[in-house]
C-alpha cells in the first residue's frame, strides 16, 4: 500500500470512530472487546494516536503538543479527533 492510501484510511477509521461516539452512550459494552465499554475504547484508540504522533514529531524533529488526559463522557468525542489529528 503507498503512503496516501494509508493516511486517507487512519483519517476515515478515526473519523468514522469520533461519528460513533458522538451518536449514543459511551457506557455501552463493545461486543468484542469483552470487559469495555466504548468510552474505553474510545479512550485506548486516542491513546494510541497521541503516542504514535508523538513518535512521528520526534522522528521528524517537530515539536509535539500535549495530549491531555483522556476526558469522560461525551467530551471523549473532540479528544480521540484531537488526538488523531496528532498522526
């Protein structure tokens, strides 16, 4: 896969995840991920990206913003886009 493929498909799974979360409760269980709700989810996906974006700043020598701790309820929405945003 080239490079463009890849960013345009973590930009859709990341958009089409913040959609999700911002269309119902994030107390619901994830079916396949037993034991978490999608607040969890929503919290490990954003966590993800704030550390592989600060891996990518420190490779390229930018700086990186700080991704603040993860929020609850539906302010996880913004967060996980921030944080995305970040990759």
């Amino acid at each position: 896969m080239d490079h463009d493929l890849l960013v345009r498909a973590a930009r859709m799974e990341s958009e089409a995840l913040t959609y999700a979360l911002g269309s119902g409760e994030s107390d619901v269980p994830v079916p396949t991920c037993e034991g978490w709700t999608v607040h969890d989810l929503a919290v490990h996906v954003g966590e993800f990206c704030g550390f592989w974006g600060h891996v990518l700043c420190e490779a390229t020598g930018r700086p990186k913003p700080p991704l603040p701790d993860p929020p609850t309820g539906d302010a996880v929405a913004p967060w996980v886009t921030d944080a995305a945003g970040m990759l």
